[in-house]
C-alpha cells in the first residue's frame, strides 16, 4: 500500500467543534413509520439490564464515521465544508497495492470469480496493479465523522470530477441498501428558512442536486421550487415520535441526506435511552 500522500489539518475552531459531547443526543434513520399520520404507538421506556463484558456490545466505543464514496471530490468536500461547516481532520490518498485491495474489495473478486466476469464489469476498480486509486477525506462535525472517498483511474488527479464508476442513477430511499446522512438542526434554528438557504447557497456554488422535498404532491421541478416555505418541513405529531420535524434532501452527488429537530416528548425518549444505555455500559 502507498502512502505518499498525506496531509494533516488541524480543526479550525476546537472550542465550536466539542467531539462527542453531544454524542448519542440524535438517532439516524427509523423513521419510516412515524410519517403515517393515522399510525398510533406507544412509547417504551428504556429499560437497563446487564451487559455481558465479553459481548461484542461491550467492545464498542460507538460509531466512528459514516463513508461516502463519490463522484467528485472537491465538490462534495465544498458541500460538507463550506455549506454545512464541517471540519477537515485530515486528507490521505494514492492508496494502492495488494492489501488495501484485499481489505476492501475480497468479497466483490469473489463475486466476479462466482460469476465467471472481469471484476471490472462489477465495478471493482484495480487498485492491485494501480491502475486506480483510492483517495479520503475525513471530515469532523459535532458528534460524528463523515469520509469522503473517490475511486479514480492512475491518470486522474487528487480530487477531480471524475471517479472510476459511473454513479448510480436512481437513489431512491426505498431500495435495499440505500443509507443515508442525517444531520441534527439546532432547537432555535428556523427549519423552513434553512432548507430554502441550503437550496440557495447550493444552487450558488452550482450543486444543482441539491433539493429537498416537499411536505405537498408536486409533479415537476417547477412545482417543487414554488410550494411555499411552510411546505418544506414534516413535523409528526403522533407518538411516540412526536416532536420529530424531518426534512429530505439530496445532496451534490445525489446521495440522500435528512435533516432532523427532535423537540419535545421525542426529545426526552432519545435523552432517556442515552441515560440508559451510559449507565448500562458504566455498569460493566
């Protein structure tokens, strides 16, 4: 593996960026049924058992970072940086060579030779002989990592537009295997006008991905871009998500992206559950 190329970047502002204090405050995701309006739940409390030292629970430290690969790099490092602010931790790249690839791609070269194909037309790149590479980025918001990663051919700089494989066209949230980010908004901040000034700061710098949906039916792009402001936020009155407010978006490389207020008695399920789990783990 080559590692010929790093660079080191030392957070901006340590004192805004306080990893991890606010770490286990929001939950990603699971939110599918709490947006049929006529579904009735009853909320749980959290309960605190025992936990086996030696369980895999007991060994983890929780989640590190999410993964993106993309694209175009600068581009979507614009994105997460200058539009939603977060921090470089730092940048490594050129990666090549017989481990990286077995560590990463086995379970694909063994797919490929299953099917009796060239590994390429299954979109696993070659990074054994270096004719691609793989570069990342991590980058630091207030409770999680997120890492930008781009497959390229040798011959394309650091950070260009053009990744190894083709994107994938159609990123419904539906389809198996689809993930998505989820980023946690202030209690004070007014959602509606967030939305609109992501949209617009995006739109700006030229991400014209970057779209959030609408709380009303809309059948064109034109439509979409008209629904009022009031239409951009779902806020879910039923228990036990109550005082969730949610918005879907996509992001510069089409990826799904949520925004999310948790307000309230939903509020209060997450703090709870938190409480529990820490003192669970404490325990032990």
């Amino acid at each position: 593996m080559s590692y010929q190329r790093k660079t080191v970047i030392e957070p901006e502002d340590p004192d805004r960026r306080a990893i991890l204090c606010t770490a286990g405050s929001v939950a990603l995701g699971g939110i599918a049924a709490a947006l049929a309006v006529n579904t009735t739940a009853s909320a749980q409390e959290p309960t605190v058992g025992t936990r086996d030292p030696s369980s895999l629970g007991a060994r983890l430290q929780g989640v590190q970072h999410f993964g993106l690969t993309v694209q175009n790099m600068e581009r979507a490092y614009e994105f997460y940086t200058a539009v939603l602010g977060g921090t470089e931790v730092f940048r490594h790249g050129d990666f090549q060579g017989d481990a990286v690839q077995n560590t990463l791609l086995a379970d694909q070269e063994i797919l490929a030779n299953r099917l009796g194909v060239n590994p390429r037309t299954i979109g696993v790149p070659d990074l054994r002989g270096g004719a691609q590479r793989l570069d990342v980025r991590f980058i630091q918001f207030d409770n999680v990592v997120i890492e930008l990663l781009q497959y390229r051919d040798a011959d394309q700089p650091m950070g260009g537009p053009n990744a190894f494989a083709e994107p994938v066209e159609h990123m419904s949230p539906a389809f198996p295997r689809m993930m998505h980010i989820c980023f946690h908004v202030r209690d004070d901040v007014d959602f509606n006008q967030f939305i609109a000034d992501l949209e617009a700061e995006s739109l700006r710098r030229g991400m014209t991905q970057v779209r959030a949906n609408r709380i009303i039916r809309v059948s064109t792009e034109d439509e979409r871009k008209a629904a009022p402001q009031s239409t951009n936020t779902n806020k879910v009155t039923v228990a036990p998500s109550d005082g969730w407010e949610l918005i879907y978006c996509k992001g510069p490389e089409g990826e799904q992206l949520e925004f999310v207020k948790a307000l309230g008695p939903v509020k209060k399920r997450f703090a709870d559950a938190l409480h529990a789990h820490l003192r669970l783990a404490s325990a032990n």
